[in-house]
C-alpha cells in the first residue's frame, strides 16, 4: 500500500508544478521583505500579491545541489582520471563532508498566478536529504505538495507615499521514507523491485501570513511580516532604500527574523540579514547579502518572457551555531507574464 501511494504521489508531482522560493530570494539572503515584487509574495511578503492586481503568471523550475564545495573539489567527478582506490577514497571524502541532516539534492518547480490582487501557487517539492554523516550516511527521498492562497493590495497617498497590506494562507503535504544507508542506496537505484522501505506522510498545519510595506519619500521604505502557525507567532521587520541612475538602480535592505523570538545574542546574530543588489536596465541584476553571519550571492537575467537566477548561499546545519555550515549552489528558469 504504500509502495502504490509513493508511486500516486511521484505521479501528482509530476503533473503538478511545485511550489519554491525564488532562487532569487536566496541569492539575497531572503532580505526581500521591502523589494516590492509578486516573486516574493508567497514567500516573504504577501503584499505583494497588491503588484500582480493586473495579471502575474510565473512558472519556475529550480534545481539545487547542497554541499557544492566539497563535492565539487573532492575529485569524484573526474572519473577517467581516477583510478578504483581514488575513486572509492573520494566517495569518502564527500560522505564525511556532510553532518546531521542536510540538504543534498532538490528540484522545485511551481505555478503562481494573481489577478487583481488576489493570487494562488499550486506545487511542492521532489528532495534528497542526507541524515547523520561519514560512513553511516543514510538518504532520505521526500516530495511534497503544497497550494498558497491570499489577497493583497496598495493604497496609494499622495505623489510620495503608499501602503499595501495583505494575507497569505500555506498548506503542505509531505511524504518521505525511512533513512536508506548508503549501500541499499545504490542497490536500489540499481534495482528498483527491492523496495522496502518504511514511508511517513504528514500534512502541515495551515500557516498564515499578514505583511505590509510602505513606500516613503526619498526611496525609503519600510516592511513588517507576522506568522502564525497556530502555536507561534513569529515576526519579521526590514528598511530598505532604493535609488536610480540612468540605466543602473541600487537596492539596499536591512532586516531582522524573528525579532519578537530574541532570546540572546545568538538569536539576534540568526535574526539579523542584510542584501544589496545592483540592476543594469531591467535585464540583468546582481546581487549580494549576508544572513546569520553567512555570505550569498547570485545573478538575475531577464528575457523577454524567460527570467534565468543563479544563487550561492550558506546554511548552517549545526545543532550549536557555526558548528556546520555548508555552502548551497541553485539555478532557476522560469516563464513569466506580468
């Protein structure tokens, strides 16, 4: 049973687009919260959804390799050059770069749409995450559906000023597997009838999102975000500013996860992100931040009706922060209409 319900469920994926946060969004340390763009309305703002009251369409696929540095200069992927003893030593090399649950491989893609204000993003993910490290390595296969829904819309003041405020409600429904050690790993891949493997579901909570941002005078602005899951509340606050010349603009954000959760100065260090981004025209965007202490960094490009986002950012796995930060490389396609 199921066997047949994870072959039901890898079939919807399929069919289904998933549901992502923007490569973009990542490659700014999400310090997006004053960056008034319906990309970032499921995500971060839901505002935003006030920037789609015309017409948004978006159709993302994104694919993302954790633990990029490691992987890449361990020497696996030179295979003509390596030798079985190489071969097997850089296997381990990479087996003990990873620590606890990470990331490993993900593939993302989805479909969002607003219609005057009102927007919906139907997907989820397909996922390859690792659990414990070196040699007692075990992967763990999980997809995911999810559906976003809400409203936004912006109230404009003046010549100068304007307010948009709007809600977002998330469900997700995941699937995984028990862990599979490395060794069944690969005989499974090799021969997929063996499959007996422990599988988990479960259905998330419904998770609210209320935001608002303000447009200020002199490109100021300014953004607040609750989360409420039904257990926490959690609040997220940013100042940005923004200023153009000739073919080149400047965005600058400041912002604090969680702020209301601060318990000590490791919390305030985890809360505090920060991006900048340079545009050239309204075609090519590069972009820079820095969250819990970690850099990132990516590229936008902007095609008639395809937009290309590369990013490069940390995350930090440890139980005690620091302990593990590892290095996450993303690309993102997608076809759009706004």
């Amino acid at each position: 049973m199921r066997k047949t319900a994870a072959v039901l469920l890898s079939a919807i994926l399929l069919a289904l687009p998933l549901a992502a946060m923007p490569v973009s969004q990542l490659a700014r340390s999400g310090a997006v919260l004053t960056k008034p763009d319906s990309d970032y309305a499921f995500s971060a703002n839901p505002a935003f959804l006030s920037e789609g009251e015309a017409f948004y369409l978006r159709a993302p696929l994104s694919l993302s390799m954790g633990n990029f540095t490691d992987i890449m200069t361990s020497g696996i992927l030179d295979l003509q050059s390596l030798d079985e003893a190489a071969l097997v030593e850089s296997a381990m090399d990479i087996l003990r770069s990873f620590n606890g649950n990470m990331d490993f491989l993900t593939a993302r893609t989805s479909l969002e749409l607003s219609v005057f204000g009102f927007g919906l993003s139907v997907g989820g993910r397909a996922e390859l995450d690792t659990q414990s490290g070196s040699v007692d390595i075990g992967f763990v296969p999980c997809i995911a559906l999810g559906l976003d829904w809400g409203y936004g819309h912006r109230w404009h003041i003046g010549q100068q000023w304007s307010v948009a405020a709007g809600f977002a409600n998330h469900l997700l429904l995941e699937a995984s597997t028990s862990p599979i050690d490395a060794e069944s790993f690969v005989s499974l891949a090799l021969d997929p009838s063996g499959w007996d493997i422990s599988g988990y579901d479960n259905i998330h909570s419904s998770v609210w999102d209320v935001g608002v941002h303000a447009q200020m005078p002199l490109g100021f602005s300014a953004a607040l975000v609750g989360q409420w899951d039904g257990d926490r509340l959690a609040l997220d606050g940013a100042l940005g500013w923004k200023g153009s010349w000739s073919v080149f603009s400047l965005a600058l954000e400041i912002g604090m996860r969680d702020f209301n959760l601060i318990r000590d100065s490791v919390d305030l260090m985890k809360s505090l992100n920060a991006s900048a981004d340079i545009s050239i025209t309204r075609f090519i965007s590069l972009s820079a931040g820095i969250s819990q202490g970690y850099p990132s960094l990516g590229l936008d490009l902007r095609l008639l009706c395809f937009s290309v986002s590369l990013a490069w950012w940390y995350q930090d796995y440890g139980v005690v922060y620091a302990l593990a930060p590892r290095d996450n490389l993303a690309v993102e396609i997608a076809l759009r209409f706004d």
